[in-house]
C-alpha cells in the first residue's frame, strides 16, 4: 500500500461513488463489480474490466432509485419505503400502509446496525439494507423489477469488494457526499457556453409560443373587439423599447467586463488603453456571478420586447 500510494478507504470510496456515477449520471453500469473485475492501481486509482455485464435503466426506474438512495442518506425510512414499492411489478392487493410500516422498520434497524462499531460490513453496508425490505416483498408476495434485481446484483457484488477495502463503510455519508459531488457537476455542465446557449433559446422560445399559441387561444374566448392603442399607450411602448436598448447595451458591456475578468486573451486585441481604464476600475465578480447577471439582463431584454410588441398592436379583429 505504501509503495503504491493507496489508501484503501479512499480507494473504496472512489468506487462507490464511481457507481453511483454509473447509475444515474452515465445511464451505463458495470453490472458484476466483483473482486476479479476490478483492478487497483497507484494513487488510489482502479479500472473495471469484464464488460459482459452491463445494464442501464429507463429514466423512470433511474428517478426512482435515486429517490429511494436519497431517503437512506436522510435517513427518511417511510420514503425509502416507498420508492422501494414503486419497484414492484404486478403488485397484488395488499394492505400498503402496512407493507410500508413494516419496510421502514427494517430501514431503520439496519441504520440503528449501521451505527454500532465492529459489525459486520454485510450488516451495514447498502446491500445490507435490502436484505431485511426483500423479506417484507416476499412475504407479501410483491414481485420485483428485473432491472433493480441486476442493480442490486451489481451492488452486493461490489459489497464482496469493499469489504476488504473498507470495512467500516458509512454509506450515509457515501451518499450524501455524492450528491453534492453530482450537483456541483450539473451546476458546472449547465454553466457551459453551449447549455446556456441553449437554455436562453428554450426561454426565447416560450415566450414566442405564448405570444403566438397562447394568446390568440385566450382571445377567441373573449368578445371581439377593436384595440385603439392611446397616447398613454404608446408613450409606454416607446419608453419600454428604449429600456430594452438600453439592456442590450448594458448586456453587451457588461460582457465585455466579464471578458476582461476571465477571458482577457479573447478581446485582448480590440482592447485600448482608455477602455482598460475604463474597464479595470470594475470590481471583481466571481464566474457564476457573472452568468446570473448576463443570463438575467437577457431575460429582461426579451420581456421589455414582448410587452412592447403586445401594446404597440394598433387593432385587433377576431
């Protein structure tokens, strides 16, 4: 181990979270994690071999599982439960609350086994926590979704794994840890030029759709009617395109600034001396500022637009 940097803890951790990753990021797990399809290397990294066994699971089994994950990790039991029951198939006419009650027991005893030190790992890793759930489907003769059966296959086997590596695993810890590691990768990938891009695209495009689905829907439900648009009226308008101007303006210095901040090798060619000047004097904004600043001002652009073309409508016949 110390020859080749490994910590077995954190190399055991890694691979969890690598599964997790698997699951409900990628779409694409390794089905059959056992010791002989995993190997380790220096510094605490490893490579999974054998890919025989793969599987991915359709986005409403995916939710599902995460949900019923996440009611481990916050130690809710009751929504464990139910997540639990929403993997079976065919479920026959029983008492629910009861099966419910029963499963969240079991949930609970094996978190109160988790918490007891020199147990062993079976009893209180994840796999241990189907253990005690599946006896209660069983008994109540609640079928289950072959997808979860391979999902669960794929993680007792990596239990056989772990338990060398980590013997006194803290799967609620594992888990919340992961979900913070997750939502800082959504908030990185949705903070990509191309996804905010996109994203101000999808926004442009519901505001178009309801000023050409929504609207004339809400209209042929009214009497017919002659819109005169007023002096009050078009002041407004003339005022609201003027502010919308002004926006745009702002955006685009605005992103200047942030340019300089961050990509200064991106307008370092068109950039003066009196505009460094100018621009220098900014305080410093953080990258993720930034975007909610650029992304909002473009909102506000299109809005004042939208209102705009909605009053300047000198007539109306339907």
């Amino acid at each position: 181990q110390i020859e080749n940097n490994i910590d077995p803890v954190k190399l055991g951790e890694r691979i969890y979270l690598s599964l997790f990753r698997q699951l409900f990021e990628d779409n694409l797990f390794h089905a059959d994690l056992h010791p002989g399809n995993i190997i380790l290397l220096r510094n605490n990294k490893f490579v999974l071999i054998d890919h025989g066994s793969t599987g991915s699971l359709e986005a409403e089994l995916r939710n599902t599982y995460l949900n019923y994950i996440n009611g481990l990790g916050e130690g809710n039991f009751t929504k464990a439960a139910d997540y639990y029951i929403r993997f079976g198939v065919g479920i026959p006419k029983v008492d629910i609350d009861r099966v419910r009650v029963e499963m969240g027991r079991q949930f609970e005893n094996w978190y109160l086994r988790a918490q007891v030190k020199g147990i062993p790992f079976r009893q209180k890793s994840l796999g241990g926590a189907i253990k005690g759930v599946t006896d209660v489907a069983f008994a109540y003769r609640i079928p289950t979704n072959w997808d979860f059966l391979k999902l669960t296959r794929s993680v007792l086997a990596l239990d056989g794994s772990l338990q060398y590596l980590w013997p006194d695993i803290d799967v609620f810890e594992l888990i919340n840890k992961y979900n913070k590691q997750a939502r800082r990768r959504a908030l990185i990938n949705n903070l990509r030029p191309e996804n905010i891009l996109k994203w101000v695209n999808q926004a442009s495009d519901v505001v178009n759709q309801y000023n050409y689905l929504v609207l004339p829907e809400i209209r042929k439900r009214t009497n017919a009617y002659e819109l005169t648009v007023n002096q009050f009226a078009l002041s407004t308008v003339v005022i609201l395109r003027r502010l919308s101007y002004l926006v745009l303006v702002g955006e685009f210095s605005l992103l200047y600034v942030f340019l300089y901040q961050h990509y200064f090798e991106v307008i370092e060619p068109i950039n003066t001396q009196m505009i460094d000047e100018v621009v220098s004097k900014f305080p410093y904004i953080p990258y993720l500022e930034w975007v909610g600043i650029l992304i909002a001002l473009g909102l506000i652009f299109q809005v004042l637009l939208a209102v705009a073309r909605i009053l300047g409508r000198k007539e109306l016949n339907i």
